[in-house]
C-alpha cells in the first residue's frame, strides 16, 4: 500500500505513541511485560477490544489497552512491526487490507485462510473467528426510501449526481467503500461530505443534509432512528466475522493461555451481541469496559 507523504507523519507519530516512547521501537519492558491490545479508532472495535482483553486479564495475564488510536492504516502497521500484540479486526476488510483480497463473495473459511496465508510472514497468527459479524452498510431515511422506491443499493444509480454522501475520511481511499460503491455499482455522489461519527452520520441524515450515509450492520440506532440499511445486491461487503490477529512472539511467549481466552471470547460472541454492546455504549451511554463488564457477567 502507497503512504502518502503526509500520513507517514501521522503514522510516526502515532507509533510513538502506542509505545509510549519518543522513538518508534517499543521499550523492552513493554515488550515483554503485558499482552498489548490495540483498538481502532471507533466505538465497536473498541468495545471488541475490552471484551477479550477481559478474557486476557481472567486467564491470568497482564493486559495493556491503547483504545481508539488511529485508522486501520496506523494499528496494522503497529502489529506487522511488533509495536501492539493484539488487534481484534474483521476478516474481509482486513484481508482486502493486507492480501488485495479477490472481489467477489467467499466463505468465512476461506477468507480466513487467505488471511492467515496472507500474515504469517508478518509475525501475525490469525485466531478463530467469531460466528458475530459486522459489515459495511449504506443508509438512507425511511421517508427517502418511500419518497424514491429504493431499498436496494443498485437504486440509487441514476440518482447518485444528485446526492450527497457521507462518510468518514478514510472512505474516499477504502475499496469496500467509495471506490467500492463507484466500481461495483457505478455510484458516483454529486457530493461527499466527511462525517465524524456514526452518530454524526445518523443526525446529518435525518436532518437532511446528507441523502446517503455509511452505518454499520451492527449499529445500534438502526431500531430506534428513521434510518433504512439498502440491500448490497451486488454483494460488495465480504464477511466480516470478527477475528483476534496476535503476533506470533506473543503466542510464543503466553503459550495456551492467550490462544485459548481469545478462542473462548470468539467461541461465545454473536452478532446479536455486537447489537447490544454497542446499544450499551452508543445509546445507554456505558463505557467500552462497562459494556465488557456487562457482556462477561452475562447481563
């Protein structure tokens, strides 16, 4: 992947900071001393990430958290260079991220042999997969959909020119996103805005100042705002089944412990899950290690 001028500095800086050092190399210390997770910069990862650090801590081992970081375009890296042991990611975007992934539709099995294939010669093993899955969805509200007889993605083909879209920033770059949309379904926005949240994105279309916004399939305003998800009848998400990618040093170094808390958070976790621990933080207003808390004590 290209880095442009720009976010090699972003990306720097970044790493510094996940290492708690001045320079880009982690301390030995940290190195060596806890199992160190990494979230991405949104709410959902981030509450992945404390609900198996949890199970990290209750098999006895010491974890450290850097939550919210940065882009996939940073947090991959950090783990490729054995800066962060732990990433909890999503398997069709992440092999699309590392491998340039084959478009079209493919099993949970074989994108996880892809990927795993794709990372071993970066140190990473690629752990069980969750049966909870999370994919790119595009939104409209319902009065749009009535208003226009849309409920398919394909639809909005001939209005895409006079639409606004929006988004956040990393969308304009990432293939399961705008590029996706142009290429699989010829949607070109006479318009694309940049949005902070999924929150942000929620109210802007409601409000009517974006006609197409990027959601979640998992998000928790999908039951209780006038939002609609269209159907991706071209299939351009691949499965998104959540999954842990663990350096292979840290493995080495915890042994079964680590491998079998991962596997048993995988092993337990839904999508209805991810549905309600996002409610949790999103709606209810919990932290991520509140909502964790909650998930591990069955509530």
């Amino acid at each position: 992947m290209r880095v442009r001028p720009a976010f090699r500095a972003v990306l720097v800086v970044a790493l510094a900071i996940l290492t708690g050092c001045s320079a880009g190399a982690p301390s030995p210390r940290a190195a060596t001393d806890t199992v160190r997770f990494a979230a991405y910069d949104f709410s959902e990862n981030q509450i992945l990430v404390a609900v198996y650090a949890e199970a990290v801590r209750r098999a006895g081992l010491p974890v450290t958290v850097q939550s919210g970081l940065a882009t996939r375009e940073v947090v991959q890296p950090a783990l490729a260079q054995g800066v962060v042991d732990v990433v909890i990611d999503y398997l069709g975007t992440a092999d699309r991220f590392v491998g340039q992934g084959a478009t079209g539709p493919r099993t949970p099995a074989q994108l996880h042999a892809h990927l795993a294939q794709r990372l071993a010669d970066r140190g990473v093993s690629v752990l069980t997969a969750a049966s909870a899955e999370d994919q790119n969805g595009f939104a409209v509200t319902t009065a749009f959909a009535a208003a226009h007889g849309v409920g398919k993605l394909s639809q909005l083909a001939p209005l895409a020119p006079h639409l606004v879209f929006g988004a956040p920033p990393e969308c304009v770059d990432r293939p399961l996103c705008l590029p996706g949309l142009e290429k699989v379904y010829g949607l070109r926005f006479g318009e694309v805005r940049s949005m902070t949240s999924r929150a942000a994105t929620v109210e802007a279309l409601t409000a009517g100042e974006i006609d197409v916004g990027l959601l979640e399939t998992t998000d928790a305003r999908l039951a209780s705002a006038p939002v609609l998800l269209l159907l991706d009848d071209r299939s351009l998400q691949p499965h998104e089944n959540v999954v842990p990618l663990v350096r292979h040093d840290a493995i080495a170094r915890w042994g079964d412990r680590l491998r079998a808390a991962l596997d048993g958070v995988s092993a337990r976790l839904t999508t209805a899950d991810l549905v309600r621990l996002n409610r949790s933080v999103e709606i209810d207003g919990r932290t991520p290690a509140d909502a964790a808390a909650r998930w591990w004590s069955g509530e």
